[in-house]
DNA sequence: GTTTTAATGGTAATAAGTACACTAATTGGA
DNA sequence: TCCAATTAGTGTACTTATTACCATTAAAAC
C-alpha cells in the first residue's frame, strides 16, 4: 500500500545481501551460498534476502544472516547500495550490500550444509550472480581501511588467540608480510590485549599464549587510537 | 509491475536524499530547502526525490540534484542507507543519501529562490523532517574522514584560491585550526598546487596568489599519497 | 639432546609531525 | 612622501612514529 502524498511514484524490491568474510587460520574466506531457488539456480551468489514491509533494512539483514547462518550474534555493518537498473535478471531490484565478519569454527557445518553453503578462499573465487563480485570487492576494500582504523579483526578470531594468529590474519587482510617484532610492538603498545597463562599446543612444541582482545579497555583508550595497525 | 521469481515480496518506495555542503570562505554550510510540497509542508529537508523504475539509483540522485540546483557537474557519492521502517511519516520509504559539495557562487541565487532554498551555517541548523538531521550528521563526520586521504576539498573552493582560503576551508571542516606554516609546507609537498601568477587583493593589502589544484598531477601521484592532510 | 616455533630487545635510519616568530609587500591615510 | 596597518610568506630545531634489519634464548615434544 502506498502512502497518500507518494502515490504516482514507483515502488521497488529490496534485496539485503551480505558479504560475510571469515578466517580458518591462514586464509580469509568469504561465504557464498549455491542457490538452490530461482532466479540463478545452482549458481553462486552471497547470502541475501529481501526486505519485508514490517521490518528496517537493516533489521532484514540481521534475519536473512541468523536464518543462513544459525548465529545470531554477528558483527555485522551497511556497506553500500547497489541501485543500477538490470542489475538483478529477473526483475528490478536494489540491493543494500552488508559487510559481516564471522569467527569460523566447527559446529556450523550443518548449517553450511542446509544452505548449500561453502566458504571460499578469496582468489579462488567462483563466477558469481549479478554484480555480487562487484560487491565482494567493495567489501574487501571496506575491510582494509577499516581495519587500519579499528579493531574489527578480533571479529574473525576466536575468543582466544595467539600473537601469531592475530598477524597471519592481518596478513592476510593486506595481503602482504609484517615483521614480527615490529608488529608484536606495536599491537601490544596499544594495550588492549590480555595475556591468558594458557598456551596454543597445535602449531608448536613450545606452544604460544592465548591472548584476548579487552573490549572495554579499547573503549577507554578508544580516542588515543588513530591508527590501530 | 514485480518481476516472476519475485512476486510475493513487498516493494517500496526509494527516495534520493542529498546532503549539500559548500563553503563561503569562512564556514561550511548545507544547503536545505524549505518544503512547499506534501507532506510536511514548509519544514526544512534536504534536497531528495524518488526513484523511478526506470533509473539507477545514482542516476536519480543526480538529477534531482541537477533539477534542483540547476547545475550539472557536482561532486557526489553515496553515503549511506537509512531504512528504518517509520523513518517517514508519510509512509513507508528507504532512502539512499548522498553526499554532495559544491562551489557556491552568485549566480545560483535565482535557483535557490526558486525551491525555496537556503544555504545554512552548520551549527545552525534548524529543525529538519524525519531523520535528516541524523543524515546531516553521518555527512559532517565522512567529510571529516574523506578530506583527510583525498583532495576533495577542491570541490568545496573556487577553481582559482588562495592558501589562506584553503586552509580556513580545512579549518573550518574539523574544527580546529592549524600552524600556518606547517600547513603549507605540508599541502605544498604534495605537488598539487599550482601557483598563478595573480592575485587576491580583497582581504589584504600585499595580496596573495591563487593556486589551482591540478588534478592531472594528483593522478599521477596518488598512489604515493595515503593521507590528504 | 635435537628439533621446532615462540618470545623477546635493540638499534639505526628515515619519515612525519609539532612548536615557534619574524620579514615582506602593499595600501590608505596622515 | 612617509608612516601605520594588515595579511602574506617563510625556516629551523625538536619530538615522535615507522621501518628495516639482525640474533638469541625459552619451552616443550619426541
């Protein structure tokens, strides 16, 4: 139903699609989803959905992603609107693209599953619908200037991580190599991270402690820091 | 009329929302207009229109900006998506806003009469309908990050300038003021600045040079240049 | 005790940022 | 014509980040 004063303009659907990136460790992955519906069927595409009357745009996103995903607490944020006219074959729609960072681990294979979808390591990336490439990319750009400024990248980690985990993850980000003294320094200088008396047994003999990223002391510090890596 | 794939999913209404600034050589100001048009007659608003079926969004906003300004070459780029469900009164909308600078001169004037515009100083901002203030907001704080890695302060300041206007411009968009010299020192290493070989002599006796931004040379440089100012 | 990766300190060189004060050019008016 | 007033224009020393480079010890597993 349109709104009095707004009747002879034109209505449209709106599309939320997420670009959801994760990290196993070594690699950023982004998900993607085979389509199991139409329009594109069987081919790939983000996770998307449409915005429902009753519901904010940004509301729809957080449902579409607890729906294809079963994780409710996300870190998630607007990344652009996607507004060209044949943008979507089969019909006009504007997509509101998100930006959404999640801790990969196990037990959501299921779900993965359930929704046909598969995490991709990001230059092995397949053919995709629409201008979902194009919004991936905007994504990933997003991801590296946001993440100079603030500290999304724990986002990706698990709650406990090691010193070197935190540095293949930003390494991954800029895809390039930092120096570990001189990124330890740095990370540390900023006093944000815990020290747990617990150690990673995995990778090492030795083993490396478990740091945890301090919420609430990068709130108070939040204003000295310009620049986080 | 909804595409086949899509047919019981709701459509809405698209507005374009444009937060203008523009800078008179001491204070940033955006450029509202007063509404002479349902709803919400004769309150302050941004600039804005709907998008039509058969546009993209960006081509939108830009001719209502062309409508309503009578000019054709304005910087502009898309800041953010504002969806919440009630955020119009009269209805349901999302609206795309965008962020746009221009250089105000004289010659606009009979334009802004025309649909009732004015061109306000930012901490005077009157009451404005729906969420548009909060837009206004998110605009003041991109300007702020955008100025700082790019050169689009230019946009903001007459082709010909001087340092001085450039640097009340900077100034003026974070609230703050700088060291003459190390201001100048720093905008001139950047090799963008082209000096005239003409004067301003309104404000001064010794008068001072215009510059031009050469944006060619900027093109060439800027992958070397990550921050503006 | 051999192997493996973690953890750590230092330093030198470079680049970026900050603080600070005087002279130059010109005009208008005495 | 000269003085006063006004804004333009400029250099240097100091401090703080950033980067690059190098090497050794520590802990634990086998």
């Amino acid at each position: 139903m349109k709104a009095e004063p707004y009747k002879n303009y034109d209505t449209v659907l709106i599309a939320v699609d997420s670009i959801i990136f994760g990290f196993d460790g070594v690699k950023l992955k982004a998900l993607l989803i085979k389509r199991n519906f139409e329009p594109e069927t069987n081919k790939w595409s983000l996770m998307g959905g449409f915005v429902r009357a009753d519901e904010s745009v940004d509301d729809a996103a957080t449902r579409v992603l607890t729906q294809l995903t079963g994780l409710s607490d996300i870190y998630m944020e607007q990344l652009a609107c996607f507004g060209d006219i044949n943008r979507d074959s089969a019909g006009r729609v504007i997509a509101i693209a998100y930006f959404a960072l999640i801790k990969i681990d196990d037990h959501s294979d299921e779900v993965l599953q359930q929704f046909n979808a598969r995490w991709f390591d990001l230059n092995k990336i397949p053919k995709m619908i629409f201008d979902h490439k194009k919004m991936l990319q905007v994504a990933r750009e997003h991801l590296q200037v946001k993440a100079a400024s603030q500290p999304i990248g724990f986002e990706l980690l698990p709650k406990k991580f090691t010193l070197s985990q935190l540095q293949n993850l930003y390494e991954a980000i800029y895809e390039t190599s930092f120096d570990k003294r001189n990124f330890t320094r740095k990370i540390k200088s900023l006093g944000v991270l815990q020290k747990l008396n617990e150690k990673e047994k995995e990778t090492s003999r030795k083993g490396s402690f478990y740091y945890l990223f301090d919420k609430q002391q990068y709130k108070k510090l939040e204003k000295d820091i310009k620049k986080f890596i």
